[in-house]
C-alpha cells in the first residue's frame, strides 16, 4: 500500500470514506472528546509510515493529540462539493495523521459527519469499528483496553502462513497469464489516472430470491454465485475463457482482530476456466471449489504473491488482474446514543476506480443491489450502465435454466436486439443515388453562385469562381487529352485553389483524379502514373501550361458525362507492407459516405470546414467535396502550417472555423 501512494502521488482512490446524517441534540464537546478516545485506544489512527536511508518502511506510533474535529457551517447544496473534497484529501504518509474527521452543521438539529482515512491504516471492517466506537465513547461507555494493537498484528502476520499456501499461489498461477481485456471506448492511458464512476442497480426481491434457491440447491454461496455470473458476463463479452478476478477477504480469522482498525483485509486472485458448452450449473460447481480452495490459503499476502511471481510493472493496470468481485452484507448503523438518530448519508458519488471493473454487490433487506465502480478513461458511462442490465439479464436466465450451455445464454433486453439485428442492419437511406459530384457541385453554383467557396490565404473564391476556372480546366483536359469517362488523371499539386480547380476540373472532363504528393520521391510517381495508365499528369507545370491555353471553349457550360457509377478518384496505398495498390472509388460511394455526414454531424450551409489533410488519403475526399457539394465554405490550410498547432488555431480563429 505504501509503494502504491507513491506511485499514484496520493491520490484519493486509497481513501477510505464514512458518512453519516446526525439529526438531533448534538453535544459537539462531547464528540469532540469520544474523538480523541477513539483515537487513543487504536493506535493505528497514530501511526505514520517513514521510510528510511536503506529503503526499509517503518511504523511511528504518535502520540495523541493529532487528530482534531474540523467543524464547518454550511447549507446542503454546498456540502456535496466539501464532501466530495474530504474524500479526495491527500494524505502524507510521513507526517500523518492519515485520518480526517470532519463535521458539517446543516442547522440547529442536524449534522453530517465525515470521515476519511488512507487505506494503509482501515479497510472496509474498520469504517464500522470507527463509528461503532465512536458513539460508544459519546455515550459514555467504558471499553475495555485492545487486547492487542495493529504493531503487533504486522509482527504476526510475517509467520501466519505456511509453504504450501506460497505453493498453491504459485500453482495455480504458473504459465502465461491472461489479461482481460474489455474493448474500450478509448485508449487506455499509459499511466492509470484512477479516475472513475459507478453506476447502480438494484434487483427485484423475487430475481434476488429465486437466484438465492439455486445457490442453496448447488450448496453455494451468494459469493460463488455472484462471482460465476460475473465470469460468465466477461466470457460472453469477450470470448476469453481463463480469467482471473480479484477479491477481498477480510484477514481476521482471530477473534482479537474483530474490534480493531487496520489494514487487515487480503487480496485473494481467483482464476477460472469458463466452458462456453457447459452449463451455469457446472461451472458454479467448479467456482466453488475453486473458491474454496482459495479460502484455505487466504492469508497469503497478495503483494507477496505479486513479488513471488516476478510479474512486470504496468503503470495502466493493476497487478495481476484488472476486474474485482465484492459482496458485503448490508449493516444497520452502530447504535445511536439517546436524543440521537444516526444513518447513512451517501449523495456524494466516487469519482475514482482503482480497477477497470469493481462489481460492489449488497445484500440487504432480502434484495441483492449492485455498484459497478469502473475506470472511466477507457469506459463511457451508457456502456456501464447497458453492464448492469446485462448482469442483471444473465442471473434470470441462469435462475431460470442453469442447464442451458453459457454460449446460449441471452443476456440482450429486447431494444438491443432490434437495434442489433435490424436497426444497424438496415441500410436504406434515402440519396440523390443517380447524381455525381460534378452535378451536386453544379446545384450549389446554380443556388448560391457568389457564397464564398473556399478560402486560401485570406483570398476567396465564389461557387461561380470556381466553376468557371474548372470548366476551362474540364475543356482543356479532354480537348487536348482526350480526357473521358473513367479516364485517370494525375493531380500533383500543393494545397491551394489550383488544386480544388484541378480536381473540379478532372472530374468535369468526365474523368477520375489520382493524388499524388509533390512531394513524393520521383520513382514513386512514376510508378503511380505507370501502374495507373493515367492519361496526364497535372503538375505545377502542366498546370502553368494550361493556364497559358487559349482554345476555344466558347463561354458554354461544359455539358455533364459523368454516371453515378462512374470512377471518382484513385488513390494509391502507401505500400508499407508491399507494392502501393490503387484503391477506386465511385461517384456514388462518396456521394452516399458524404450524404451520411451531413446529417449525422448536423452540418449545414452556415459551416465553415478546415481542409488540412493531405490529398492522398482519403479524409481529405470528405473534407473537399462535403462543403463543396452541400453548400459550406472550404478554408484550406497551407501545408507548412497543418503541423504548427499554434498556426492552426491562428488560422481557425481569423476564419471562424466550425468544423
């Protein structure tokens, strides 16, 4: 735990939290002493954590006194953000103390007392001793002294387990190990920020009841059951049969740890092989051997069995496994002192997750709630809570049929599966099937001729501009090329208006255009001019030649030739596992990619779109025709700059980019 605070800078996921609701006659002194006794009869509360010139970490008992009862008046809307402060508290594990106590008056009748400790000194047990103890004190009660103190636990724990328990860890987890991995929503940071959400959920009290039967008739656990089904979840979302999910285990097996505070919980790795063929019923059998056997050799610690099998240090994951399983019993607060009534208080939400998945399960009042703790740096929150009705789903079927084989399981709610099987599948879509982008083009110039097309270097140029200067270019080009239908031509420009003109104007001859960067290696062009048989090759000069043409194009439209099915461009791939190979695009398949991002991005005519990447790849295909063909404005960004971000955000503030 020490190595883990300085690895995350204290970062408040080893916090350990409390929050209870205070309603009546408060003796603030009086709580304010019980404090201090608490704090006196468990040294724990005292101890700081040195490290000293050879490496070693040590434990200092302080005396008392350091531990103090913060008193704050505030309302209720303000007192989620202090909470929620209090929780994030970061603690030097040096200097102490490592716990906060903090208390919040609403008004006259009630408070809210907060609490929060680093888990070097607590786990999950101690936050009830605490407050147990606490009110205890406030009443008045004499307890009796600790028949022992945490030092002496940490003394003993270094002999408390045998060979063979070293010897089943390391069994168990020889060989290649399997790390899970849930498809994300995004990349997973290299450095794990422990930033987090939970989502929750709570079943009906018959689901709760009937998975209860089938546990009691397979002579499991609500733990053994709960884990299998969180296993079969991960299978059937992953196909990964071997999994490895952690546990918590509470580490007090003698009854003089029962009233102490302290780390005395245990990490326990349970590894599972799950048979998508098989039943629910066969692999609850096999989870609870498994887990029973883990039981048996609980008190071998997990940062010794972490060491033991030399397992490298990935900074984006925690040791070993990825997922954790938790059940605790739901627990009525501690008894309250007369003229008192004490009770939860839970508004705050965690914002952090020292796991990718933490499955937090409660039984309480007969009725089995679930708080899905999840790293949301690589999971969006609909994705969890879609997790919850999926877990939720798998434990009616299991309830139901726990003979049916796990890969038959149905875990989808009815809207997915409409959505899956027809929704996603359903292709029509209603587009102009039949036009090219030569006339999408030319609707644009008859509606709008003098709106601004595109924008290069603080100069513009109008729909009218830019039909003019192509259709010279489409005359030339099949005039003195014979350029037509399906013919290839090379376009070798800078970005600039001559080259939007020059792809207009190719696709106006009736042909299709190929990029080629001029600033590619000579044999590489070649090669593309060749291999492409286009029938010329629009360079810089080429294109100084044609500006110094003067054939006769007589002022007229240059009529339309081009079908919906005709090529629109090629483009060649960059080779880099073999020979470059052109990829041909039809008319309609841009038109009907590009029809599809205008509605589904809410573009409109008002928006200005950045063109900033390189023609050779097949982005800039929607970044040119989309404004072009619907009616926005094109601002193109020189090449030297699309590097520079402070000259892109120069260029997209002075033109009022929007997209």
């Amino acid at each position: 735990m020490w190595v883990l605070h300085q690895l995350t800078g204290g970062h408040g996921a080893y916090n350990i939290p409390g929050v209870y609701m205070l309603e009546g006659r408060l003796d603030v002194a009086r709580l304010s002493s019980a404090l201090q006794q608490v704090v006196s009869r468990h040294e724990i509360l005292r101890t700081v954590f040195i490290e000293h010139e050879d490496g070693d970490v040590r434990q200092f008992v302080l005396a008392t006194g350091h531990v103090v009862l913060e008193q704050y008046a505030v309302n209720e809307e303000a007192l989620s953000a202090r909470l929620q402060s209090d929780f994030n508290t970061v603690f030097d594990l040096s200097a102490g103390p490592l716990l906060r106590v903090c208390l919040y008056r609403l008004d006259e009748d009630r408070y809210v007392l907060s609490y929060v400790m680093h888990h070097i000194i607590s786990d999950g047990w101690s936050v009830g001793i605490l407050l147990r103890d606490l009110l205890r004190f406030y009443e008045g009660v004499s307890l009796p002294a600790l028949p022992i103190q945490y030092k002496d636990y940490s003394a003993w724990q270094e002999n408390r387990y045998s060979a063979g328990d070293q010897s089943y860890w390391k069994a168990l987890f020889s060989g290649e190990l399997p790390v899970f991995d849930l498809s994300p929503d995004r990349v997973r940071p290299v450095v794990k920020s422990y930033r987090g959400g939970v989502v929750r959920s709570r079943w009906s009290r018959e689901l709760s009841h009937h998975f209860g039967e089938l546990l009691r008739a397979e002579q499991s656990t609500l733990f053994m059951g709960l884990l299998s089904v969180v296993q079969v979840l991960l299978y059937r979302y992953s196909g990964q049969s071997d999994l490895i999910i952690g546990s918590p285990v509470a580490g007090r097996s003698h009854p003089d740890l029962e009233d102490q505070l302290g780390l005395y919980v245990n990490t326990i790795a349970l590894r599972s092989q799950v048979n998508g063929e098989g039943s629910y019923r066969s692999h609850l059998s096999a989870v609870r051997g498994i887990t029973l056997s883990a039981y048996d050799h609980q008190l071998y610690p997990f940062d010794k069995l972490v060491s033991d099998l030399g397992l490298s240090r990935d900074m984006s994951r925690h040791a070993l496994f990825d997922v954790m399983v938790v059940l605790q019993q739901g627990s009525s607060v501690a008894g309250a002192p007369g003229g008192l009534e004490v009770s939860r208080y839970s508004v705050v939400q965690p914002d952090s997750s020292k796991f990718d998945l933490l499955f937090n399960f409660t039984e309480s009042e007969g009725c089995i709630s679930l708080g899905l703790e999840y790293n949301s740096d690589i999971f969006d929150r609909w994705r969890m809570d879609r997790l919850l009705a999926h877990v939720e789903r798998i434990v009616a079927g299991v309830s139901a049929h726990p003979e049916q084989p796990l890969c038959e399981l149905d875990y989808l709610g009815e809207d997915e599966r409409k959505r899956l099987l027809y929704s996603y599948n359903d292709t029509t879509a209603s587009y102009q099937s039949d036009a090219t982008l030569v006339s999408l083009f030319a609707a644009q110039v008859s509606q709008r001729p003098d709106a601004v097309a595109v924008v290069y270097e603080g100069r513009s140029w109008s729909y009218r501009e830019l039909d003019e200067a192509s259709d010279r270019l489409g005359f030339y080009l099949r005039t003195e090329y014979g350029v037509g239908r399906n013919d290839v031509v090379g376009v070798c420009l800078d970005r600039s208006e001559r080259l939007i003109i020059s792809l207009l104007g190719v696709l106006k001859a009736g042909g299709a255009y190929m990029p080629v960067d001029p600033f590619t290696p000579a044999e590489r062009i070649a090669y593309q001019v060749a291999d492409s048989g286009c029938k010329h090759l629009l360079d810089a000069s080429a294109y100084e030649v044609f500006i110094a043409f003067r054939g006769d194009s007589s002022g007229d439209k240059l009529p339309l030739i081009n079908e919906c099915n005709d090529l629109a461009y090629v483009i060649y791939t960059s080779g880099s596992t073999g020979t470059p190979k052109g990829c041909m695009l039809e008319h309609s398949g841009v038109i009907n990619r590009i029809d599809w991002m205008w509605s589904a991005y809410d573009y409109s005519i008002n928006d200005i779109i950045l063109q900033k990447t390189t023609f050779t790849f097949d982005v800039s295909v929607w970044e040119i025709f989309m404004p072009l063909c619907w009616g926005a404005r094109m601002v193109l960004c020189r090449r030297e700059d699309v590097g520079s971000p402070e000259e892109l955000s120069k260029l997209i503030a002075a033109e009022q980019v929007s997209n």
